[in-house]
C-alpha cells in the first residue's frame, strides 16, 4: 500500500486562552443533521450555537430558553437572524466569471456552447484566473458559502501554475476550496472538442498532479486546502488518463471529479467512442467508488442510479446551469434515496451565470419539486443536500452540520428586508422568499463576512480589474 501524502492539519490555536462565543437565540436554526424529506429534519431548538474561537469548532447546542453549560467567554444575540451550517458548492468553474453572459452562447445548449467558448478561455492569463477565482469565491462567501470546489481543466501555455494561483486566492479570502487539476487530452484532431491549444500531454498532467498534491492537499478535520484529480468528460479525454488518474488517486488518497451524464450529446458520444453508455465507461475505468463525485448526473437510467448508489459515488446537482442549458432535471430524489450522496453546484459562471449558493439551493428545491412534487422537496431537504450532502460529496466529515465537533462554519441571514415582510416560518422563508446574501458568515471560528461584506476586500476595484479583463478576453 502506497501512503498517502498530503499535509496533515493542524488545531487551530489562537491564543492561550480559549475564548468562546455564545450565537444566542436565533429566529431559527438548521443543524444539517439530516437531508431527509421530514418536515422537522435538521431543525433545531432555537438556544443557539456556542463556538469555540481558539479550535474553530463548535462546543454546544443550547436548548431553547436555556443557558449554555459552561458561561461563555462572550454573547452575540442573533435574535434577527436564521442560523445555518456553512453552505458546500461542489462544482464550479471560477475562471468562467470572466465570460458570464457573453451573446454568442446565451442561447445554445452545451456542445456548441462549448465548441464556441473555448477558443476565448484558450486565452486566459494568470492575472485574469487570480481575479477571476476570486470574484467567484467571494460572490459565493456573500451568499453564505463556506467551502467550494472548483473544477479548473484549461492550462494553455503560460497557465502551468493554475491550480498554484487559485490557492492562493482562497488563502487570501479564508475560504475552504477542493481544488480540482483537471485536463484534457482529447483535442479535435482526434475527434474531440477541446481546441489542441488546450490539451496537454498526459506525463505532464499526473506529474503536476502529484506535485500539486504533495504541496497543497491538507487532511483531517479543518483542512483548508484539498487537492482532487479531475480529468474534463468523456469527450475531452481519453480513457487512459481516466484510468491514470484514477491509479493516481488511490496511490495518494484522495478525491476524483468529472462531469458525467449531462446531456444526451454526452450519453450518444460515450455509445459511438467508447460502445457503452456513461455507467458502464466511468466503470471501466476505475472511477465507479466512494472516492468519485459528478458533475450534474442528469441522464442516468434506473440500474445506473442504483449501480452508483451501490458504490456510493457522488452526484453534485447544478438546477440552474442545467436549466440554463435545456440538460435536463437530476433525479435526486431517486439517487439519494439509492445512497447516492447528492450536493449542490452552482457550476460555471458562463452556464449560471452566478455564484450564489442560497440561491441555488432555492433553484434545486423548486426544480426538484417539479418532478417529485412538493411534499417529497423539502426546505430542510434541499438545505441539506447543499450542506451535509455536499460533505458527503467531497469526502467530509467535519463539515456541513451544526454539531458538537464539528468546524465552526456557519452563515447567518437576516429576515428584515423588504422580501420577507409577512413571512412566518424563518427557516423556510430563507429560500421560499429568495435570500440571497449572507449578514454574517464564519468560517472556523473566524468572521469571514460581517454586516454583509466581506472583510478587508475592495470589491468596487476587484470589479473593475475584472471587468476590465473580461472585456479583453473576449475581445481577442
């Protein structure tokens, strides 16, 4: 057995005295603790949540009407807000807020929005993906997101060190990321889509794979940085960096991504390349375990959601973008009932074309509910495929629940707004009345977002650079 590399995460020690903090009396609090339908799953007695500063976890649920156990250090009285876990997204493109609406592509489906898009991301420069990555990433903290994954597959000449800058734009924000070193090997000339500009060689894709892993992936609970492996799709890459890197994975225990069973085109590609639909590819190369999560697994027919429930691998559902793009509807109800793990993503901003995880999760449960109906998609449903679920989905434990232990991630909203004037359930008026940015978001331990913004971050010149930038990429 190979061991695994990575390195292993250290408590976070602030100081030598422990501080802790008292969230007290929320209007509402959902604890992740379940994603089931239940009208009253993951709902908490509204005490509060008392979190430990110096270790950035959480120490106590306080029933309602009572005190914690122990007096602590100091008291925030949340009584205008709803309390939740940090919301999870497990599957971005961040490079892609560069080309968010762009009038070539609003109205086409996938294949031809890609054949017409990747020749302008073909041209991304390492400025561009920094802010890029951290335009995305901080729309997403605003909404109440504590962790992202991204799925970064373009590295044209001079964007070797990709995944190297993208590290360092979730260091600067105090995010959790899953930083994903995807690839492409599969250009046209060999009957793929990508242009040839975008494809590398495979020894170059697994040694920068290891290199990335050694360097940045962090394990055990708090982990800030992690490191997975991501070839693009089916038809971006060959089945040997498939199998490569489902190796290369196991060698150093850690996650596999792709997009998989997204529309039709996909399902008809795999049948004449490959000779057998999406499932049976993904098996025959290594990738049908517990260690793979999905992009979108949208077309999947009864055994398959069974097959992928058997072996637990995961499925992050993107309502908005496969709504964007006529894909299709994720049965997520079904794959979850079959043990699927299903999270949420807000997938690329040129397919969104957003990255606000309140919202999607909103997106999920109505789309959702228009194929199982209401009482099957629950607020506290859909709330919990975006947080335990999507744990679940990038292989934690310390994450995405309220829960003595657990890392002390957690966004907080306010219900004074116009919107939810009249609205009588907190928890459900979070999604039923459209929330769409957090007042306050911690992540473990430590304010990341404050009176809705985020701290220390100049976003009107962010803004501006950016767009800036975007203009000139597609430009030329």
């Amino acid at each position: 057995m190979v061991a695994a590399r990575g390195r292993a995460v250290r408590p976070n020690r602030k100081a030598s005295r422990v501080s802790t903090l008292w969230l007290s009396h929320p209007q509402a609090i959902f604890t992740g603790s379940s994603s089931a339908a239940g009208a009253d799953s993951g709902r908490s007695a509204a005490g509060g949540v008392v979190v430990d500063t110096g270790t950035g976890t959480v120490v106590e649920l306080v029933a309602a009407g009572a005190r914690p156990a122990t007096a602590p250090d100091e008291t925030f009285d949340v009584s205008s807000h709803v309390l939740i876990p940090g919301l999870i997204n497990t599957h971005h493109h961040f490079y892609q807020t560069l080309t968010r609406a762009w009038g070539p592509v609003v109205n086409v489906p996938l294949f031809p929005w890609l054949v017409n898009l990747y020749p302008v991301w073909a041209r991304l420069t390492p400025r561009a993906l920094e802010l890029a990555t951290t335009v995305a990433m901080a729309e997403l903290l605003r909404s109440g997101c504590t962790t992202a994954a991204d799925h970064h597959y373009l590295f044209p000449d001079g964007m070797e060190d990709s995944i190297d800058i993208q590290v360092g734009a979730a260091r600067a924000l105090g995010m959790r990321a899953t930083l994903t070193r995807g690839s492409m090997t599969l250009g046209e000339k060999d009957g793929g889509l990508p242009p040839q500009s975008t494809v590398q060689d495979p020894d170059v894709i697994l040694a920068d794979s290891q290199r990335l892993i050694d360097r940045y992936h962090e394990r055990g609970d708090g982990a800030m940085i992690q490191i997975a492996l991501a070839p693009c799709s089916p038809f971006s890459v060959t089945t040997q960096i498939m199998a490569d890197s489902a190796e290369l994975a196991a060698a150093n225990d850690v996650r596999l991504h792709t997009h998989l069973a997204e529309t039709i085109d996909e399902e008809d590609f795999c049948l004449e390349r490959f000779g057998m639909r999406t499932v049976d590819y993904l098996d025959s190369v290594g990738w049908l375990s517990e260690r793979t999560w999905l992009g979108h697994g949208i077309h999947f027919d009864d055994d398959e959601i069974a097959r992928l429930g058997g072996a637990r691998t995961a499925v992050a559902h993107c309502p908005t973008s496969n709504m964007r793009l006529a894909s299709g509807i994720c049965r997520a109800v079904e794959l979850e009932d079959a043990g699927v793990p299903v999270g949420i993503g807000v997938d690329g901003s040129a397919s969104n074309d957003a990255s606000n995880m309140i919202l999607e999760v909103r997106q999920a449960m109505y789309l959702q509910r228009l194929r199982y109906g209401a009482d099957q998609v629950t607020t506290e449903r859909a709330l919990g495929w975006a947080t335990t679920g999507s744990a679940r989905a990038l292989g934690r434990e310390d994450i995405g629940e309220l829960a003595v232990g657990k890392q002390a991630d957690l966004a907080m909203y306010r219900l004074d707004d116009l919107r939810f004037s009249g609205s009588h359930d907190p928890l459900s008026a979070l999604l039923l009345c459209g929330a769409d940015r957090a007042d306050r978001v911690m992540i473990g331990g430590t304010w990341r977002v404050t009176g809705g913004e985020i701290t220390g971050l100049d976003v009107p010149a962010l803004v501006a650079e950016h767009s800036e930038l975007a203009r000139a990429l597609v430009a030329g």
